[in-house]
C-alpha cells in the first residue's frame, strides 16, 4: 500500500503532514535490538489508536558476525488510519542501522521514500562486509529517495555519555534513540517504553537511566528542530474500530489462549502440551509453560517423536494432549499421528509452518505442509485439518480444534506458518464469558461398553480412561473388531474399519459453518481462494479490484479437511478460480482434484508473504485471459 | 468387550489375565514373565482400574493384551515416550512399561535414555532376549558379536549393548535383573521394582525358544546355575556358588572384583564386598560381571531414591489448578490494553 497524502503538505514549525497508511521497517545487526524497536514502535502505535500489522524478519543466525548482510534482522509495521490487512507492499521509512541493513532492505522502499541511515555506522569495515565498494550515501545510490543520514551512534554516545557505560554498552542504546526519533516523527507517545525498559532493565539502573536518555534525545532531535528543513512530523488519525477493549496480539499468544479457552470449554482440568524446540514453533511451548497457573502442563520432550507420544499418552489417561512443530518435526510426528488416528484419540497438532523442504529457511514463511497435513501419512489416515487467517484468528482456531478434536475423537492438526506466528495485530478481547462450552463427557458406564463403540451420529468412540472402574480395556495400533474392539485381522473388518475411519472425518462437514464469502456474492467471472495467513493480502486485492470495477470474489478456508459441504457448489459458480498460495501448488490440486474445477494456482514461495499488487495483477490477468 | 466383575477378597493371578487368547509360541520365555507379573498384580492387590500397562512393538509388547488391566499397545520404541504423558496427565495412575531388547534400546534408545534420567515414576520390563523375534530372527542390540542371523549370515560384527549399564549410565535409579524361569526371584524383583517411587528399570533374560534358544545357558543351566548366578541382597556379603562357598572381593589397586573361594588362602567372609543397593560404583562393577569368568548378577543391584519426574512437574503447578477453571478473563486483559470508546 503506498503512502497516501490526504491533505497538501502544510509547512512550517510544529507543523505535520496527514498520512493514512505508513510502512515503516527497522532494520539493523541482529544484535542491534530492532525486534524490540519494533515491538515498542507497534506497542505505541496501537496505543494511538491505528490500526496496524507487523511483520519481524529475522535471521536463523542467533548473532550473526556483526555488520554482515546475513545478519541483518528487521522488524515492519504497517499502520493505518483505516483498516490494516497486511504489514504493507512497499516500505515508506527504512531505518537503516548499519550498510548491511541498507543494502538487504533498501529494494523494498518505494521510489521516494525516506531512507534514515546511521552514517557512524556506515564505516569502511562495515561497508566492505555489506559488498558496497563505495559508500552509498555519498554517491547516487540513493538519489531515488529522500535520505535523511544522522550520526546516531554519535548522537547516542552523547546522550548516555553521564551514565558511565562502556563504548560497546552505550552504542547497544543506539536502537532507542532511533525509535524516539521515529515516535516524534509519527506523533507516538513515549510513556509506555520508559515502564518497559524500567522493568526489562529492573537489575541494571545506569541501563535504564541510558536508554530513557537515548529515547528521548532522538525525540527531542525531532521535536527541537535540529532536522533537515525538508522533513516534517507526520500525523496519522487514529482508525475507525469496534468499540471495546483492545491488546496487540501475535498468533502464538492467541493460539496458546485460544488452545486453553478450548481446553477449558470442553470442561477439561489438564491441557498437556508436548514439544520439542523448533523455528518457528517454539515460542508456543513458551507461552504455553507461563500458563501453569491455569493447569496447564508442558513437556519439553527428547525429541519430536517423545513430544507427541506424550501428548497420545496424556490424551489417553484423559487430558487434552497437544503436540506442536514445525514441517520437519512434524515428518517425524507421522508414525505417531497414526496411531493417534488408529486408536481415534483426540490430539491437537500445531504446525508453524516454515520454507522447506527439510531444513529449508527456518526463520522465513511458507504454507507447504497442506499435503503433509491432509495426507502425509502411511495408510488411509484422515484426520482434520483447520488453519487460522490471522493472528486473532488464531484464538477461535484454537477453539474449533478442541471442539472437533473432543467431539470426533480425532487428532486435528492446526496450520499456522512463520508469519502467523510472529506476526501481531490489534485485537478487539472477546469476551470470554460467551463462549459457547463444549462439555466432553468421558465413559463410566461399564454396560455394554468396547472401546470403539461408535456414536451413531459423530461416529466417535467413547473416552474411556484409565482410573474408571469396570471400563479396563485394551487399545493399540493392531486393527480392531468394529463389533468388539478387539484385535482382529479379518480382510472385511479392516475394509469396514477403514471406511468408517473415513466417514467419520468426512462427517465433520455437518458440523462446522458454511462456506460464505469474505467479499462478493456467489457466482461471478473469478473468485479467489486462499488460506490461512494470505487473508490480508487477497483481502485487501479483491477489494482494489472491485473498487476497479472487476467482477471478482474472495472465499478463504478455515476448515481444510474435510471441507465445508457446500464448497463445490460455491466455487462450481464462478467462472474462473484463483489459488494464491506460499508454495507451489497444493490447495489448488486438492480442490481440482476433490471439485473437478479449473483452479489455477499464484505461487510465491520467496519466504515472503504476499504483497497485494501481485494479487491483484493476477486478478487482473485472469479476468484478461 | 466383556467386562469381568471385581474380584472380592484377595485377588488371584487369574482375576489379572484378560479373556485374549495368548498368542506367543509354545516355550516362549514370555509366557513365565507374564505368569509372574499376574501373580505379582494378584499378590500386591493393586486397583485394576489404575493399572496401566504399556508397550511397544515386538513380541514382549503384545503383553498389555493379556493383561486384564487398562492397556495400550502403542509404537515402536515409544512406549516410554506415551508412558510419560500418561503420568503427567494423572500422576496417580500405576504405570507399567512392557519393552524388548530391540524396542527398548535400539529404535527406542532415546526415550529409554530420557525416561530414566528424568526419573519418571513407571515400572519398566525389558524383555532381552538378545535377538528380534517378531520380524524373525534378525540380531538385536544386545546379541553378542558374531550372532549369526538372517541379517548376519557370517555373523554380527557390532559390539552389544549391556542394558543395566546402559540404564545406570542414563541416570536410572532402581536397577534390577532376574530371568523368566527363576519364578519367586522374578516376582521378588517386580514387588520390588514397584515399590520404588521412580522410574524402575528391571531387564529379564528371556529365552526365545525359536531364533535364539539357549542363548543364555552360560549362567542360566541347571547344572551351572549356582557357580554362574550371584544373587544379590541389600546388606549381605556377595557370595554364589555351591554352598555359597565364593564370594567377591575387592581388589583396590585394581579397582576390580575378583572371584575368592571363603576358607582358602586364608579369605573370610569379612574380606567380601556387602552388597549396598545405594553404592553407585558398585553397581557399576555389578552389572560389569559376565560369564565365563564371573558370574552374572541376579536381584536388585542398584536402589537409591530420588524425587520423580512427575511430582517435581506438579510441584510447579498451584494444587486444585485446572483448566477447567482458568482464569481467561484476567489472562487476555492483562499487559498493555486499550479502550475504543463506542
């Protein structure tokens, strides 16, 4: 989205200019802090009152050797005076940290964008590791763009020069003074930072003292004019929102709460949560382990096989079991999902999806692992399949798992991706006391009780648990009777078993909503489907083109095993179908395959998201074509 | 699934057999393991509803089927794995871990490894019998070196694995060993292996009378049983042989047990090492021993308490917290939050 001027420039001190969306993209060493630049510049923003996303961008490499371009670690917000659906196309202020910073990032700023550059920064050594065989700022590099170079290391060594920090200490305050500058520059208060670095640097006072001072001199350096003359303050009105009480939230908080607000629904005292640590998943487990006051219990298990057998054996004794990985600990997973699957115990499978395939780019984001998913199994083993669309979608995603894990007694495995998971956005906090319960009723009545007695209506069997009197049994992988549940090898019972397998899964279709569509109505010249975290970026393409005149729908899937039944019907509708999607191609196959319709696919699969002209030039050229 | 009636008085072996046919071959060392562990449930009267038994994949792993307990009869190797989440999901469930030599310290070495360092309150059984039965015949991870085998026709160049070692080296601290024949000594050692909070390890020599017979008649022949078997007991000399007439004693400079007959070249009964359960290093140079020259040692080799995984995860956890329950009111609305007005 480019930065759109709303109203003429006014001019003059104190004065500033009208934006209603900006990209903003911190980036520096990954020992810089411009994650924490960030998260503060968004915490500040949301406070204000815009409507935001973000997208961190950072490098496998914990510290990368200083000043290199594969060290390079970014943080962006797209803030907004409207509705914000993605962390923005192009970036209008890049702040570059050091030459590496510029160099990575620079491609992405639009044409007449600002650059803010660290000249103490950019020395000989520092401009050799980043490959610039001249220093850019004093040469055309950067003609296209308004460039504002500031010696902030020097300007920060002043600032903190009282506090007696040695020279390395007081340059790592470097990132506060960029981010006071940029809080001036945008309006933003600066309240919320200071109580945060006092509490992050609670043991360490002269941190404190040196970062407050370094975040407000580069705010003072705006407010007292020392800018070039061309720049100005910029003023972004708050959004228009939903009226309630708001947070900023990143998909693996939602998904954690939304995991135990399901937990808790299906009237259930333990969430046990087996994991073992992977990029980008692992935050999930962390949050998960702070939730122990609520019951929850966290494994941090050998490997990922130990994590999800955990999770079967907790499942089994009665709790909620709940494993979580990313593509590659996922693979590993499989054997035991099966038997997950052949026992038909509930389980929730979290996958955070990451570019692959084996260890591919940990750090950036894909949706590659809808086949792993939906079929990436030995034998006929379905299972349910759900994704999340956004961050706080991931709340109610989480909830809908449990709900069709207890009820169906199914492993169901949640897609999230890299972006997804680090990703936040404003969150309007729903109010909990609505949610609708869930109740899961375990078995004690040994009358006429086997363990794969089958609801006749789910086809569910029934959770019987260790510690229940006169229900002692035994399950296990071997193939069972359908009439007794005992071990058996006969070729019917197996065909039957399998079947019945199958149309329990495919049953879930009469439980979950219909499709509908998030823009347009049903039929038309084109509709685009996508799911999970592309919402944003087809969301916002669908409505440009329709502004545009187009003939254009969006549909985008929740529920991606089964589907929702009336799916065929809707997309049978349109004349033309679209799949963008993060991978090569998988849902468009699933759904030529399973609806028999001429879907084509817009692949990316850069580790990037989606930007939404590339959506709507694809729109564009399939309503040409 | 018909459900048996709880037995009133002292239970009997029976009342833990399940209604499925045992399906292992005639002869089979497992048929004695399971005698024992039906008659141990029996005699310890334990609750059947709290009783779990769970396995792996193999021959010894069919046994949660025969049990008439809960049971399940899970994956390859994982069994410790699933074990672990059972207890962290109800601490109070009595947990049995049914494994092979193959199951338990080849595809599953890793959870083995991590359930005994952990210490997780669970009774393991590992069934060695030196060789993979189930897929027929293949040498496993504790065959001695030039087993010959359908995978191993010039035979096995691969050096085995001691699984009492092994355990004591991860960390286990209830290390037992007896032998699927040598029935009350068995029963013994699983009262025993029960009765210790934390993760149990017991190892039974079991014969496989098909693809590994005899494999181990150097300690376990009638005839050679009492000069190859040291049967240890907590606080008594280490003696074996006819008559107890041998003994171990330690030699310092050696750092090394060495076989003494009492009553020759003047060794008392005071020069033999007492066996003390809670002596690590002991332990070690216990489960050192092997035939020819020395005998194998039989009973609990190594018992010293500490707290289990499980209570110390609870620990961690408020009493009466569950989920349920939870808070999710004031966990949303806690940090930073906003207002819009309407």
């Amino acid at each position: 989205m480019l930065m759109a001027t709303t109203s003429p420039p006014e001019t003059g001190q104190g004065t500033r200019e009208a934006r209603e969306h900006v990209v903003i993209r911190f980036a520096g060493d990954s020992g810089d802090g411009m994650q924490l630049t960030g998260t503060q510049f968004t915490v500040e923003t949301a406070l204000a009152g815009n409507d935001l996303a973000t997208f961190p961008d950072y490098p496998a490499e914990i510290r990368a050797p200083a000043g290199t371009t594969f060290g390079v670690s970014a943080f962006q917000i797209h803030f907004g005076a409207t509705d914000v659906r993605t962390a923005g196309d192009d970036v209008d202020v890049l702040v570059a940290m050091n030459p590496a910073a510029l160099t990575t990032n620079l491609r992405d700023v639009r044409l007449g964008g600002t650059v803010v550059a660290d000249v103490g920064a950019f020395t000989e050594r520092n401009l050799q590791k980043a490959g610039y065989a001249a220093n850019p700022l004093d040469d055309h590099t950067l003609a296209p763009y308004q460039v504002i170079t500031l010696d902030i290391s020097k300007l920060t060594l002043d600032a903190v020069a009282d506090f007696g920090l040695g020279q390395k200490e007081a340059l790592r305050c470097r990132n506060m003074w960029a981010l006071g500058l940029m809080l001036w520059m945008y309006e933003r208060e600066r309240a919320t930072t200071v109580r945060w670095l006092e509490k992050k640097f609670a043991k360490r006072p002269e941190l404190v003292r040196a970062n407050i001072a370094a975040l407000n001199a580069g705010h003072a350096f705006g407010e007292t004019a020392e800018m070039p003359t061309s720049v100005v303050g910029y003023r972004v009105a708050p959004a228009e929102v939903a009226p309630g009480e708001y947070r900023t939230v990143s998909g693996t908080e939602a998904l954690a709460w939304g995991l135990l607000a399901g937990t808790r629904a299906a009237g259930l005292r333990r969430l046990m949560f087996g994991s073992y640590p992977i990029t980008p998943a692992s935050p999930l487990l962390h949050v998960l382990a702070g939730l122990k006051q609520h019951g929850v219990v966290t494994f941090q298990a050998e490997d990922e096989i130990a994590a999800i057998g955990a999770a079967i054996g907790a499942s089994y004794a009665g709790a909620l079991g709940m494993t979580s990985s990313s593509g590659p600990g996922i693979a590993l997973k499989s054997e035991a999902l099966g038997l997950a699957i052949a026992t038909e115990l509930p389980l929730i499978v979290v996958n955070s999806q990451r570019a692959g395939p084996s260890t591919g780019m940990p750090t950036k984001t894909e949706q590659s692992d809808l086949y792993q998913a939906v079929y990436g199994r030995n034998a006929d083993a379905p299972l349910a399949v759900v994704a999340a669309a956004t961050p706080g979608d991931c709340f109610e995603v989480g909830i809908e798992a449990v709900r069709l894990a207890t009820k169906y007694m199914t492993p169901v495995i949640v897609l999230t991706d890299g972006y997804l998971a680090n990703a936040a956005e404003p969150w309007r906090i729903p109010d909990v006391s609505d949610l609708a319960g869930f109740p899961v009723h375990y078995r004690t009545d040994p009358e006429g009780f086997h363990p794969f007695l089958r609801d006749p209506t789910t086809l569910a069997r029934p959770w019987a648990v260790p510690g229940t009197p006169g229900l002692e049994h035994r399950v296990g992988g071997i193939e069972r009777d359908y009439a007794t549940g005992h071990i058996s090898y006969d070729p019917e019972n197996h065909e039957r078993m399998t079947k019945v397998r199958a149309a329990k899964i495919a049953g879930i279709a009469q439980d979950i909503p219909l499709q509908d569509l998030a823009v347009g109505g049903p039929g038309g010249r084109l509709v685009v489907v996508g799911w999970g975290s592309t919402f944003g970026p087809i969301l916002q393409a669908v409505r440009t083109a329709r502004e545009q005149g187009l003939d254009v729908a969006q549909v985008h899937l929740r529920y991606l095993s089964p589907f929702p039944r009336n799916l065929g019907e809707l997309l049978a509708g349109f004349e033309r179908v679209l799949v963008p999607e993060m991978n090569n191609g998988q849902l468009v196959n699933i759904l030529r395959a399973t609806y028999l319709v001429p879907a084509v696919g817009l692949n990316k699969i850069t580790g990037k998201p989606f930007k939404v002209r590339e959506i709507l030039a694809a729109i564009h050229a399939a309503l040409e074509a | 699934m018909t459900v048996a009636t709880p037995p009133a008085g002292q239970p009997t072996a029976k009342d833990f057999a399940s209604d499925q046919e045992v399906r292992w071959c005639p002869g089979c060392g497992d048929y004695a393991i399971l005698k024992a562990v039906l008659k141990t449930l029996a005699d310890l009267a334990v609750p059947r509803e709290q009783t779990v038994f769970v396995s792996g994949i193999g021959c010894s792993s069919r046994f949660p089927y025969y049990v008439s307990t809960y049971g399940f009869h899970t994956i390859h190797g994982r069994a410790p794995a699933i074990a672990t989440g059972v207890k962290l999901a109800n601490p109070e469930l009595d947990v049995w871990v049914i494994t092979g030599d193959g199951d338990g310290l080849s595809i599953g070495g890793n959870h083995m490894l991590h359930v005994l360092r952990r210490n997780v309150n669970l009774q393991i059984i590992l069934f060695n019998n030196e060789i993979y039965g189930l897929t027929k015949g293949q040498y496993s991870p504790t065959s001695r070196q030039g087993t010959r085998s359908p995978s191993t026709p010039l035979g096995s160049v691969d050096y085995p694995v001691s699984p009492g070692a092994f355990a004591l080296g991860a960390g286990a601290r209830f290390i037992a060993r007896s032998i699927d024949t040598l029935q009350p000594h068995l029963i013994g050692v699983l009262k025993r292996a029960h009765e210790h909070r934390g993760a149990s390890f017991v190892e039974v020599f079991q014969n496989c009378v098909v693809f590994n017979d005899g494999v181990f008649e150097d300690f376990t022949a009638k005839a050679i049983a009492p000069e190859m078997q040291l049967h240890v007991q907590h606080g008594k000399p280490l003696r074996f042989g006819k008559g107890d007439a041998k003994g171990l004693r330690l030699d310092p400079a050696r750092l090394a047990v060495e076989v003494v007959t009492v009553g020759e070249n003047g060794v008392t009964e005071s020069d033999l090492l007492v066996h003390d359960e809670k002596n690590r290093t002991l332990a070690a140079l216990l489960l050192g021993l092997a035939p020819p020259a020395f005998p194998t040692a039989l009973g609990v080799i190594y018992c010293d308490p500490a707290a289990t995984y499980e209570e110390q995860a609870y620990e961690q956890i408020p009493a009466g917290a569950s989920v349920a329950r939870a808070d999710l009111e004031r966990l949303l609305h806690q940090g930073q939050t906003w207002t819009v007005a309407g």
